[in-house]
C-alpha cells in the first residue's frame, strides 16, 4: 500500500507542520518564559526534531506491520514508549548543554509533565492518522479487488456460454441445414430436429448435473450425426457401447468436450477420410471411455494447444481429486487416443 | 465469361454456392476444391477470374492459402464465424458472406464484383489484418520449389530484410516470404520476437549472448552460431525485454 509519507503533498504538510510547532516553541520560550534566544531555538528545536522523527518512523513503522486485533492498544503502548524515550532523552542532552543555567533546570523539571502530555497528543494523534489513512487504503483496495474478482466471473461466465455455443459449429451446422433444405429438404428436417436436440441437450449440461451413459452417449451421437451430415463423405464412425455400462453415469460436460477435441483435430485439420471410434466399457469401479482420432503430427506441433483438455483435466482433479483420470497417447504418429476414468461409486444414490 | 473456383471443406456449403450461381449464366465453376493444397492447385492450372474461399479449412487457412497466391483473383470470403476475419473483412471493405450465405446477399456480391485492381490492395490489407489473429500467429505458411511448408513459428531464428522479401532463417533452413519487415514486427508476439536492426528481427530464445562490439555498437550471437548487428534503438528493446 502506498504509505502516506511517500506523497509529495502529505511530506510538505508535514515539514509546515513540524516548522510552525518549532516555531510556537521557541517564541513562547523566548517571550513568555523569557530564556534568551540560544536557550529557546536549542530546545524549540531539539524537542521538536525529536518529535519529527518519531512520527516519521511511527508511520513507516505502521506501514510495515499493523496488528489485526488490539490495534488501539498497539499503537497507544508504542506512542508511550516513544513519548518517555523522546522527553528523557531531550531532557539529559539540554541539560548537558546548558547545566550552568540554573533557572532553565528548575524550568526544565517543572515543564516536564506538560511536555509529556504535549508529545503524547501528538503522537497519538499521527498514529491515529496513520491508522485511518491505512484503514481507508485497505477497504478502497477490496473494493477494487471485488470488483475484478465480479468482473472476471462475468467474463469466465460469458466464455462459458460462448464455448458451450459452439458458434463455429452452430453457424455451420445452420449453413449446411439450408443447404440441405434446397438440395434435400426431407434430410433437411432431419438435421433441424437433430440440431435442436442438440443444443437442448448443451443448454441443460452442468458440472454438477450426473447423466447416465446411455443419455449421454445419444447426446453424442446427435452431435457426430450433425458432423456427419457436415462431412458426410468423409467422417466415419465406430461407437461401441457395453450393455453393462448403459446405468453407469458420469458429469454431463466431460465427455462432448473430448469427442469435440476429437473432431477438431481429426476431421477439421484433413481433408482426408477419418475414422472416429468411441469405446465405452466397464471396468472394476469405473466406467472407462476411449476416444479414438487420427491426427496429422505435422499439424498437431502448429495447430492447437490441447486447451480443451487441460481444462478437462482441472476439472475432474476438482471432481474427483485424482489427476489420472484423463489420459492420452499418440500411436504410430497418426492415432491420437484419449482415455477418460469415471469413478463409479456401488452406492449410485450418493452421487446423484 | 467469369470463370470461378470454389473453396471450401464442407460439400454441402459448396453446393450452396452452386445454386447461387446457376443463376448466372455468365459465371462458369471451373473447379471445386476441399482445402487450401488443393485451392493452390487450382488456382495456379486454372488462372480463375474469381473464387469464393472459405476462412477455415484443414492444413491452411483461407487466409494462408491467399498469401501464397502470387497472382490474386478477385476474392469473395465465405465464413461462419471468426469474429478476427469478420473485423477485418469489415475494415478494409472487401466483400464477404456470412455463412449461411442469404441469396439476396449474395447477389449483391456478384453485382459488384469489385475491379480486380482496386480489390487487390484491399485484399492484401486483409491478409495484414487477419494476421493479428492471435490464431495466426502460432506459425507461418511459405512456399518452396513448389511445395507448402508450415513453419511453427518457435522453429524460427531470425528474419533477415532481403529486397522485396522477407527471409526466414529456421531449423529446416531458408525461406523467404512476401512481406515487409514492418508486417512481422507488427504481427509477432514481440516478448518473443524483437527487430534489433533495421534488417533483423530475431527470435529472443535464441540468443546466446550479447556484446559490446565498440562503443555504442552491440552484436547478438544465436545459438546457430551466428552473429547479428543490434543498433540502439534495438538494444535498448533488448534491454526492457532481457530485463537487463
């Protein structure tokens, strides 16, 4: 935070401060108490830059550190602590200096209590400043942190809803749909339902929302049946799906992700005939699927940065605090393979 | 007769365009293509008036496939969605359709089917435009003895000024590029790569060492083994981005 002493405005004050303090000092020495000049400027000054210094370190030191709790407390122990090491100290060199002058002495002891009182206000007084000045940096500072923090959910959440979107597939899936509706227009119907399915399907998905396999693997196969509609001549399917594995269930968002991953590298990045092969099985306390694509390596170092995934694996490590549960290799430089673990619990009402 | 090509992945968005045309006697497709290799192709056997190119296509893009035309036809772009192209379709005025592509649209496209020279400067500013896609700055597409070759761009050491061109000193050797060196510094991420000459912009992770030739006068060495002049201007680039 930015300490208070480090304002040009705040440091003049400051020096005013201090210069006119000093000033009423040796005047009221001088005029009132009648001690000649030497004997008032010395301890005008001395009391005074004694003073000074202890409010610039008082500052400085509250910048460094400040208590959460008891902070009156803190600040009034060390104000005191300051004010008897200023008066002794000031007390013992003017009296050093000036040990002939008896009167001064005399005055010396009897003013003391009221300098005491004088420097405590003081400094009291500067912590207290110094408590509201940080008081007020650290709330407009969470207010601002807040603030970032509202608008960064709201543009996480705008890029959510953006992603689920898809507008890439959306806005072409729509093109080859009018196509269709002039060259084939029964297919076209066809492919709308689909569509709409589809986006149904996506605008009800969410991380919390479980969805048994059979559910998930018709929403899918809506998806690659659009996609084939798109590449028709060249994207080939192979899906299989164990009996055993129909009542297993999984998050609603993990696998359409993986499957688009799939297509995006697979089928978008060549123009040649590809096969993507889908395997659901059972396995001892999980439901394992693996997603099948080629690839070309060439494209695979320049094109994309597997963002899709990472953000899959984050996800499940959330999920399920175990960072295995998405894995993938490259086979022969042209198979990508991705496998993903669902855990599957023998109690199904817990995770519903 | 206007003699066009079609590029595009999607069969059925070529279909599209076809339908269109067949209301145009005076537009003959000669050719019809599913990816930029093959728009390429095409392109320099058919010498067409005019082709409608999509955006996003396997290997290249429409946009990486038009930097390597040498002689450019009139150009009408055809794309879903790519919000980068679309700004930059929007501000150099060149003709575009969104897909799906309204027949209404698309007339209005063929109706002003721009003079082929006017549109090619404007063509060229979209090739410009497009590359600040932070997509497109992942790699650089050349062409060499008449093969395409898809440059990540962390497997190029530096980019020398050479007249009209640009060369690409990289790990597979030299290419050279139809660009201008003020286009690379624009487009490239510059915590990555920074012009420390006039004629040279390096890739930072490449730099060895740095010394003091004479007074005021700096020399890189890069991990190729080779040694490059920095002037002021440069090293003090330098500096800020090394943090010295």
């Amino acid at each position: 935070m930015v300490r208070p002493l480090s304002i040009p405005k705040i440091q003049k004050a400051t020096l005013a401060t201090a210069l006119v303090f000093t000033a009423i000092s040796l005047l009221t020495l001088h005029y009132v108490v009648h001690f000649n000049w030497l004997v008032s400027v010395v301890d005008g000054m001395v009391n005074n830059i004694f003073l000074l210094l202890a409010c610039i370190g008082l500052s400085n030191m509250m910048g460094y550190y400040q208590p959460k709790k008891e902070r009156v407390m803190y600040v009034l122990s060390i104000t005191l602590a300051l004010t008897l090491i200023i008066i002794f100290l000031a007390k013992y060199l003017l009296l050093y200096f000036f040990s002939s002058a008896d009167n001064y002495r005399s005055f010396y002891d009897f003013s003391l209590a009221f300098r005491g009182v004088l420097c405590f206000v003081f400094l009291a007084w500067c912590a207290m400043a110094n408590i509201l000045w940080y008081r007020l940096g650290e709330e407009s500072e969470m207010r601002e942190r807040l603030f970032t923090a509202q608008k960064l959910a709201k543009e996480a959440e705008l890029n959510k809803l953006r992603h689920q979107l898809q507008p890439h597939f959306l806005f072409n899936s729509l093109n080859s749909v009018f196509a269709l509706t002039m060259i084939n227009p029964s297919e076209a119907g066809v492919m709308i339902t689909k569509l709409a399915s589809f986006l149904r399907g996506t605008l009800k998905r969410d991380d919390d929302i479980w969805v048994n396999v059979a559910e998930e693997m018709e929403y899918i196969q809506l998806y690659l049946d659009i996609e084939k509609v798109r590449f028709s001549h060249r994207l080939n399917l192979d899906i299989n799906i164990d009996e055993d594995t129909l009542n297993l269930s999984l998050p609603g968002t993990l696998l359409q992700p993986i499957v688009e991953n799939a297509i995006k590298f697979g089928l978008y990045n060549t123009s040649a005939k590809v096969t993507i092969k889908i395997d659901v099985v059972s396995i001892p306390n999980f439901l394992q699927i693996t997603v099948q694509n080629p690839f070309d390596a060439e494209m695979k170092a320049t094109g994309g940065t597997g963002f899709g995934l990472t953000s899959i694996k984050r996800r499940l490590y959330l999920l399920f605090a175990d960072q295995n549960l998405l894995q993938t290799q490259a086979v022969d430089n042209n198979l990508y393979i991705t496998i993903l673990k669902i855990p599957q619990k023998n109690d199904q009402s817990s995770i519903d | 007769m206007i003699r066009a090509v079609l590029i595009d992945d999607e069969p059925l968005a070529r279909d599209i365009v076809k339908h269109y045309i067949a209301d145009y006697p005076e537009i003959q497709i000669v050719g019809e293509c599913a990816d930029g290799y093959e728009g390429l192709k095409a392109i320099s056997l058919l010498k067409p008036d005019l082709i409608f190119l999509d955006i996003q296509m396997p290997k290249i893009n429409g946009f990486e496939m038009l930097e390597l035309v040498d002689e450019k036809p009139a150009v009408i772009f055809a794309t879903a969605y790519d919000e980068f192209a679309i700004k930059a379709f929007e501000v150099n005025a060149v003709d575009y359709l969104l897909k799906p592509i309204d027949k209404q649209r698309f007339d209005l496209a063929i109706k002003k089917l721009p003079l082929r020279l006017a549109q090619l400067d404007r063509t060229e500013a979209v090739l410009d435009a497009a590359a600040l896609n932070p997509m497109q700055k992942t790699r650089v597409v050349v062409k060499k003895d008449g093969v395409i070759k898809i440059i990540p761009i962390a497997d190029i050491h530096y980019f020398e000024a050479d007249d009209d061109y640009v060369k690409l000193n990289t790990v597979s050797g030299n290419y050279y590029k139809n660009k201008t060196m003020a286009f690379f510094e624009q487009t490239l991420d510059s915590s990555q790569f920074i012009r420390i000459h006039r004629s040279y912009i390096i890739n930072v992770a490449q730099i060895t060492k740095i010394e003091l030739k004479e007074k005021d006068s700096y020399v890189v060495l890069l991990k190729s083994d080779i040694w490059l002049p920095v002037s002021k201007t440069g090293y003090a680039k330098l500096k800020v981005l090394l943090g010295l």
